[in-house]
C-alpha cells in the first residue's frame, strides 16, 4: 500500500460514511434528482416561464432562466423529502440499518465511480507518469480495481448512447448545423447533452 492507495481509500471512505449517513433511499434519490431535474428542466422550463412572467416581470429570457433553475432545485428537492420519509418509515419497521448498510454499499460504488473517473482523466494528461507515476500505479492495491470501474461505465454509457441514437434516427434532424449548439431561447438542443457524454467517454477510452 502506498500514498495513492491513501488517497483512494479516503475517498472510498468519504463513500461510505456518507452512505451510512443518508442511507441507500436517500443516496439514489440524490443521484435520480439531478439527473431528473436536468431532464424535466428541459422539458418544461418554457411552460414554467410561461407561469412565472406576470410574476416576475423580467425579460423573457431572464424569466426562462429563472424557471430552469426553479426546477433544477425543486425536482431533487421534493425526490430527497420523499426519500427521507421513506428513510424514517424503513426505521420505524426495523431496517434503518439495512438500509444504512446498502447505504454504505452504494456510497463507495459511487465515489469509486468518481475516482476512477479522476484516474483516467489525469492519465488522459499526465502521459508521462510525472504527476503519478507508473510504479505507484503498478504497486497501487486500489488503482487497477477503481480504474476498471470507470472503464466498464464509460463503455457503458457511449453503448447505451449509441442504442438510443439507432432506435431515434431523426431526434437530430440532418443539416442542422445548430443542433449541437442551442435554440432559440438559448438552451442546449438536439442531443448536446448525450453527445457530450459521448464525446467524454470517447476521449478517455481513447488515451
């Protein structure tokens, strides 16, 4: 063991104590609300606007602003209150525990996550082993086991992508050259955001 698999364990510790804290319900309610809110956000920020500009009297784009980011708050907001009711009513029957201990499970799968993402990006950069080098990698317990962690979601993920892209040929209509960009109102359109995550995982499984 050395000073890298320190690091690294502090990490996976932070994961667990975390999960122990806020349980396994409240843990993937967290994650499920921010990807929720980003999603319903694009959804229905016009139609929130459309609600909030009596109200505020702003500009039109300021109002449409203001009404995403209402909903990137409320969305995980209103998900953890309903995660921690369920919290209390698990440990007023008897699981509080099982579910700290699935807590504490998810917790270090996901700052795993987090760190082997870390990993490869500083490995995209650090070509030369100066910043960590190859025998602290080599000699690292929890390098090789966190780094394939992130390996295996990155091609997960691009896979899942590119399904989704094959069963909806036309959510990106050809020739539009702003597809990629954003619209008329100035929020990202088309398929920005899945191809940001692709193009992501391609330049970390690429170096």
């Amino acid at each position: 063991m050395n000073l890298l698999d320190i690091i690294l364990g502090i990490i996976l510790a932070i994961g667990v104590v975390a999960g122990i804290k806020d349980g396994l319900i409240r843990q993937v309610a967290g994650l499920l609300g921010l990807v929720a809110g980003i999603f319903l956000g694009k959804m229905w920020y016009l139609r929130v606007a459309e609600k909030l500009d009596p109200l505020l009297g702003t500009s039109e784009k300021t109002t449409q602003i203001i009404a995403f980011i209402l909903i990137l708050i409320l969305v995980p907001a209103i998900l953890s209150f309903l995660a921690w009711l369920v919290s209390k009513w698990l440990s007023s029957v008897g699981l509080g525990g099982f579910n700290r201990f699935l807590g504490a499970i998810f917790g270090a799968l996901k700052y795993a996550l987090f760190a082997g993402i870390l990993i490869t990006a500083v490995e995209s950069f650090d070509t030369e082993g100066h910043l960590v080098t190859m025998k602290n990698r080599q000699e690292s317990v929890l390098y090789g086991p966190i780094h394939s962690i992130s390996d295996v979601v990155l091609k997960e993920v691009k896979q899942q992508i590119k399904e989704w892209k094959e069963e909806h040929p036309d959510s990106e209509p050809a020739g539009n050259d702003n597809a990629d960009k954003s619209d008329e109102k100035g929020f990202p359109s088309g398929n920005s955001a899945a191809d940001s995550v692709e193009v992501i995982s391609e330049f970390f499984e690429n170096k």
